[in-house]
C-alpha cells in the first residue's frame, strides 16, 4: 500500500500515541518511533499530554473500519431489497433493459396487438402521451383539448 507523506506522518503519529497511552512498558517503542520520526511524532512535552487525554485517534480509526463495514453491507441489503420490490420495471429481475435475465436482449417498450387499454374519452388525435415513472399512470392530451 503506498501512502502519501501526509499519511504516512498521521500514521506514525497516531502509532506514536498509540504506543504513549499504553503505558511504561510501551514507552522505549514511542522513544524509538519519535527518533526515527521526529517531525511526526511531536516530541514535545506538551505533545506528549495530548495525546495520553482521550483515547488515542488510531483506536478510533481502528473501531471505525468494521461500523463502516456493517453500514456496507446493510447497504448493500437495501440495494438487493430495493431491486426486488423494482424487478417489474426490467422485465422481472435481472439486469435492467434486458428481457426476462437475458442479457444482451433489451427490451422492447414498443406496444403489441391486442391492446390492454384504449383511450376512448378525446374526440380528437390525441398528441401527448405522460407515463408515470414508479406507478402504473398514464395521463394524455389530445388536440379538442382534453386531459
């Protein structure tokens, strides 16, 4: 893994207060890491305060990675829930614009003999046709007029 300087200068330093906190059996390893890294490490005293305040930043971090890994996979069940409930859009289930899990097939959203529906209230050529996205609705307007 390549880190950039920044990050490896976090790195050290959060390993640096990692190791202060730990106590007297931990401090020769912090004396050696501050020596090998002087700028990142903060050799203050003043540094040295801070840091063994509070539970050090790398135990953070450290507890971070497996929520960010449960909220991946509660999200990742939303999105499969989420395709479940939508197949009918694809021609259901499967990979969206194909037929019936085909890949390679997309579907057809032209209409076939015989129709389902017929528009029978305008009186005249209807010329817009409006069809809602997630609900079976469909709105028209013809040339008299009408909605």
């Amino acid at each position: 893994m390549v880190l950039t300087d920044k990050q490896r200068s976090d790195l050290h330093a959060g390993i640096h207060e990692y190791l202060l906190s730990r106590g007297e059996k931990f401090a020769q390893c912090a004396e050696e890491l501050a020596k090998a890294d002087p700028e990142s490490c903060g050799t203050s005293k003043e540094d040295n305060k801070k840091s063994t305040t509070g539970a050090p930043i790398l135990e953070k971090k450290w507890t971070a990675v497996p929520r960010l890994q449960r909220r991946v996979l509660e999200l990742e069940r939303q999105i499969a829930t989420n395709a479940k409930i939508h197949a009918h859009r694809s021609g259901g289930g499967g990979d969206s614009g194909t037929t019936g899990g085909v890949p390679g097939r997309e579907r057809r959203m032209l209409p076939r003999p015989p129709a389902v529906h017929t528009l029978q209230s305008h009186s005249a050529v209807v010329t817009t046709v409006s069809i809602h996205p997630v609900y079976t609705m469909a709105a028209s307007g013809s040339e008299d007029g009408t909605m």
